[in-house]
C-alpha cells in the first residue's frame, strides 16, 4: 500500500472504524480528517454527513494489523495475535505453525516480506 500514514492518523483512522454516532469529531480526528479523506481512507457520508471509514481504509487497517503481527511474532513465537490476521498470515504463507509446540513461526517468505516494508520506509 502505498499509504504511509503517521501514528497519530492511524489512531484517527481506528478511531473512526470503531464507528462514530454524529458529526461532531474528536480532536484527533479533526485533526487529520483531511490527510485521511484526500487519501479516501474515510469519506463522509451523504444522508447524515458523518464521517465513515471507507473499504480502502479497512484494507489498511488490516495490513497494519498483519505487518504488526508478523513483527510480534518474530520477536516472541509464543505471542497470541488476531485471528483472522493469524489465518491470513497461514493462508498467504507467511508463517507456519511449530510442530509438536505452541505458538508459529515466520517463514522466509515473511521474512522477506518483512524485510521489504522496513526497505520502503
């Protein structure tokens, strides 16, 4: 993905995924409520102008959420990551379980992907 978003608007973008009741914004949404809409990662919505978060800003929810998982699991096998970041990481062959033990482990296809988004940033 070629979005490379702060810390504080990935904050903001989870926030609004959480789903908000009125158009009053936090601060932290308002502040970054223009990086995230010019990104179309959240987009207003047109009967009740409340600010929702749009199908390209869940996909990058999700990748944040399964580059995070890799990096946890790289660092400590044993960690309990989401579920479905968990089945998508198996499933593309990213890591795989430990026989006979808990926990999985990253296979050279996640360490190169991993080595790859820490070259772009």
């Amino acid at each position: 993905m070629s979005n490379k978003l702060s810390k504080d608007e990935m904050d903001a973008l989870k926030e609004v995924a959480r789903g908000l009741k009125s158009t009053r914004l936090s601060h932290k949404i308002f502040k970054n409520v223009k990086a995230l809409t010019s990104q179309k990662l959240a987009a207003y919505e047109r009967k009740t102008g409340i600010l929702q978060i749009t199908e390209l800003g869940k996909q990058t929810i999700f990748m944040t959420l399964c580059i995070d998982s890799l990096r946890m699991l790289k660092n400590d096998p044993l960690v309990k990551i989401n579920g479905e970041a968990l089945a998508f990481l198996l499933r593309k062959g990213h890591i795989e379980t430990r026989e006979g033990m808990e926990g999985h482990f990253i296979t050279s296809k996640g360490e190169e992907s991993l080595a790859d988004i820490d070259a772009q940033r």
